[in-house]
C-alpha cells in the first residue's frame, strides 16, 4: 500500500506557484503506541498555510522537502491509544496526505455531523474564528456599523452574518462583481465594496455613511489603512490576518495612521488567533450550530476533489477564487 | 490694563519655529453671566499643542490669528458663576496669555497644594495620563517588562517610576546620555536607551532581555516599530501620543509589522486620552498623593518664567529639552 503524499520542493520568495509542489508515494505510515493511523477525508486550505512558509508564527515554519503541514478531518483507521476507536472522526494536523500516524493527545475528536465538511466551515476554525474574532474582540452592538474584508472568504461569510443577526449595519468587501452581488444577494449584506474596481477609502463613504465601529481586517495592507482612516471614536479593528502580505516579499511598511489615528480616536487593534478562546468553545459551537439550524446563518463552501488537486487549491485560494470556505476530499 | 498674548502668525507647515508666534496685546476680557475671570499662573507645555496645529484632533483644530490655545493653572479673579469665589485655582484652556475670561463650565476647579506646579506634572494630565495608561491599558503585572518612550518627559517619568513599585522590569527610551544616565540614577529605572546614540531594536535584546510585555508608546514612528518586533505573546502597547511625528508633514507609512505581528502574537494596541478614565479620577490621584508622601514618585519639573518664553519653551519640548514635565510660570 502506498500513500501519496505533497512536498514542498522549495519554500517560495515570492508567489506561490504550483512549481513549489510534487506528488510523491511514500510508505504506509505505522502507529506507534499513544498514536493513530488516520485516513485523511477532507483537507482545509487556508490563507496561513502560506504564511506559515514565511518563518515561525504561532506554529514552527515549514521547511523545504517535507510534507506540506495542513490540517484535515480524517478517520481514525487503527487506536493505539486510549479513547479513540477505529471510524472516529478527528481534526489534526495530518499534512497533505492520504495517511498519517500522529500522536492521540495532537488529534481533536469531532461528531458526526451531515455533511461531514462543515466541520472545516461552520463548525471548524473558520465559524470560530469568525464568532470569537467579530463578538469576543470587535464587540459589536446592535445599529453600529461592522467592515469585513475577504468578506467572501471562509471567514468573512460568517463575520457578516453574525453582525447581520446582531443588528448590525454590515459593509463587505471583497473582489470581483460577482462576489459581491452574492454578499448581498444570497448573505444579505448591507453594502459591499469591490476592491478590485472602486478606491475603498472613497466607496466607504457610502457605504459606511456613519464610520466604521468595528473592522474585521482579514487582508492588511492598503485596505487596512482605508479604513482605518474611517474609524469612528472608540472602534475596534480584531486583527485576523493579512491576507494581502503572505504570498510575497515582507511589506515595506505598515499602515499610514499608526498611532496618530489610534490616539485621537482611541481605537483599539487586537490581533487573535481561535485558540485564544477554547475555553468559550462549547458556547459558540452551541450558538453556530443554532444559527445554522434555523437558516440564520448559511455555509458556503468552495469543494474540489483529489488529494493531486491541493496546491493549486491554494493557490487559487490566495489569488481569492474562492467563495466560502475552500477544502479538498480525499476519500 | 493690558492683556499680554502669544497669537500664532501662521500654521508650520514643517518645523515649528518662533516665527510662527508673536507677543501681543489684547484688552482686558470682561467675564460675562456664567464666566469666571481668570489670571493666567502656570501654561501647560505639551506635545499635544502641536499637534492641535495639525488639524482637529479630539479638540477642534488651531487656526492662524488665534491666541495659541493651552491649559493653565489660573486664579479666579472675579466670578460670574455660582460655585466659584474670586481666589480659587482652576485649571482651563486659558490660551496663552495673562487673562482670559471663561464659561465656568470649562473651568475645572483645582485643590490647593504645595507646591502648585504639581497641580500641572503629577496631580494633572501628565501624572493621571501616565496611571491610566500604564494601568488601564497597558495592564502590566508584576515581573513582566515596561518599556516607556520620551521616558524623562512629563508622562514618561511617572510611567516608569509606577512600572517600578508594581514590581516591573523598567526600560527607558530617551535621547541623550544625561537624560539616560538621570533616568537610572535618580528614578531607578533598570535598563535605558539613548536613541540617538545607539540602535533601538539591537538595545532592547539587552535591555528587555525577556522582551517586551507593555509598551507604552509617547513616540511612535521608527521607536514604535523597534518595539513591535521584540513584543512577547499577548503583549500590550499603550498608544500615548507620536511626539516623532508632530512637527513636520504627515508620515509617508506607519510602522512594519502591522498587522501580521498583531496576529501571530496576539498583540493589543489601544490609543486614549486621560478624559476617558474621568470616572475613575479620585482614585488615581489617591494613589498618586501616597506614593508622591511616601517618596515611591518622585516629581521632575521644568519650568521657565515669562509668558514670552511660552513658544521657545514649546519649541523645546519637540526638540526633547526638557527633563519632567515643562511649564511656564506667567504670575
């Protein structure tokens, strides 16, 4: 039995292209004591994935000649460790695979829920991420005014409709036309901003006509800086990632306002990442599951099929193909 | 009788200079129903006034022609408003001139003490700006490392002299070796940079060797993002005020690291004001008479006599001139 696997060839200086990647077979993976054998189903792409190619974020960088690191929902096919039985669902951190053995204590065990992929979207980092990142740092109230950037993205889908169902006058902004008639369309967005054919800091004026209380920053960079300078007193800015700066050289500097803009407006920026607040978990997978239930709050999601099919599954996701949470089935 | 006042000729575009200020003389105000007449005794030199004279700020901007706004420790010499006696202490945005005739309402009564300058360093904006920020925002707690900017000015000397009785590792950011070796010396901090002599980023591995827990910026600019990169995981930074960037044009960018170093640790960056901890104001200034008696804060001050040297003194303060707070004794 082989086990196809995705290597790194060569860590990108710039954008990432499908030439960083090969398809190789290694061997069957065996379980040591304390371990699992799982058999990876779905693969979550992710926007961090590249950024953890840039050096040591809150995980080690990822090197040349391995395994690309990924997290997946797999299946556990041999325990060898107490508590777990074959057939239980995990999430771990399995790399671009077919198979991984791993220890127990780096596996999450997950229900089973139909399907099965919102477990990578709503009820995965992405829901919580956005749940814990638009409620526990924006902190919005009800008639304030909520900006999410990628707003089509994995993330960006959930912050919107959260700020939707708590009241919230809520601006998206995404690229592509087509995008954002969806937003508002099938997500009910109050307004949106195409980045790619409109200058955000003009367009928030209309959009956001009462300033902006709460940015939800997925991307950094430029559109960061827009906003910023459409604050109002007292606003939050939860800092989730800077999709903008990943997949390239480190940016030469940092947004124009910091800290003027910080003090005269007495602006709050947090960064965060979920596992800041596991300890709120329950509450929120509680919270989502009835959002869900009651159509409140939908899933979109982006599938593609085939483990061959992972790099350029990210590739795009960084070029912003996709719409909704993006992953890959393997079995 | 005569009024003498400092009016700004014309707003710097660049660096402030005497050029922008001229001594005149106005009449003597009347006080009308509901305004207090008032002797200038104190100006308030801060690095706020410049800024003012960029554009509005969390007060409306400074216009050419004026009296140059500032507050002041002023006495009560004739009262039109119930509550107020001729011979009380207020302190008010008298401008900078002799008299000034306000509505009471804008008058903030003030205690007698001894001496009266503290009414303006530790018992005013610089010694409650110092607390709040410090212990508001910045949250340290005992063992972490604070590191303060413009550390011997008005606000920086308190930060650091509390950083120090909560049990903190204290380093001081000042420019010039007499500042730096003053700052050990006389008020105990443990570890200071001379940035003008030295590199603040390779300085803070020797001086913050655990890295940095709460940074309380006064600067921002090139300091700030020195600090950005040594900031441990949930780290807090105080965002004071850019002293670095008041006297010219705008900055072209903000700092690197922004927003991907918020993210990966989790950084919280927050501006304010002293006005936004109003509520909690007797409290602060309790604390600050006991540890003023019992010798813990020691209180710098600076002060020039004259109300034609206000604009020297001023121009001094960006220049970095003063050692504590600076004010101008008028009467």
């Amino acid at each position: 039995m082989t086990n196809r696997q995705i290597h790194i060839v060569e860590l990108p200086k710039g954008k990432l292209g499908p030439e960083h990647f090969r398809l190789a077979e290694g061997a069957m993976p065996q379980p040591k004591e304390g371990e699992l054998l799982l058999r990876t189903r779905l693969i979550s792409l992710d926007a961090a994935n590249r950024a953890w190619m840039q050096g040591a974020t809150y995980r080690a960088a990822i090197e040349a000649g391995q395994v690309m690191a990924g997290g997946a929902v797999a299946e556990v096919i041999e325990a060898r460790a107490p508590g777990f039985a074959a057939g239980d669902l995990v999430f771990a951190d399995t790399g671009w695979q077919d198979y991984a053995a791993l220890p127990a204590r780096h596996c999450q065990k997950q229900p089973r829920v139909e399907p099965m992929s919102h477990l990578l979207s709503v009820y995965g980092v992405a829901g919580l991420t956005a749940y814990f990142g638009l409620l526990n740092v924006g902190k919005p109230k009800a008639g304030e005014t909520v900006v999410v950037s990628a707003a089509a993205g994995s993330v960006g889908v959930f912050v919107g409709q959260i700020a939707k169902l708590k009241g919230c006058h809520v601006v998206g902004i995404a690229g592509g036309a087509k995008k954002c008639a969806w937003l508002k369309e099938e997500l009910g967005f109050d307004a949106v901003i195409d980045y790619k054919a409109e200058a955000v800091g003009g367009a928030l004026k209309k959009a956001a006509p009462k300033g902006i209380d709460v940015y939800f920053d997925n991307v950094g960079g430029d559109i960061l800086e827009a906003c910023l300078f459409r604050m109002n007193m007292h606003g939050r800015v939860a800092c989730c990632g800077a999709v903008s700066q990943y997949d390239g050289a480190a940016p030469a500097h940092g947004p124009r306002g910091i800290p003027g803009l910080l003090v005269t407006k007495r602006l709050t920026m947090q960064g965060f990442i979920v596992m800041d607040f596991d300890a709120e978990r329950e509450k929120a997978l509680a919270d989502l599951q009835s959002w869900v239930r009651s159509g409140q709050v939908k899933v979109p999601e982006d599938i593609m099929t085939g483990l061959e099919k992972t790099p350029e599954a990210l590739i795009g996701l960084l070029a912003g193909d996709n719409i909704g949470k993006r992953m890959v089935r393997v079995s």
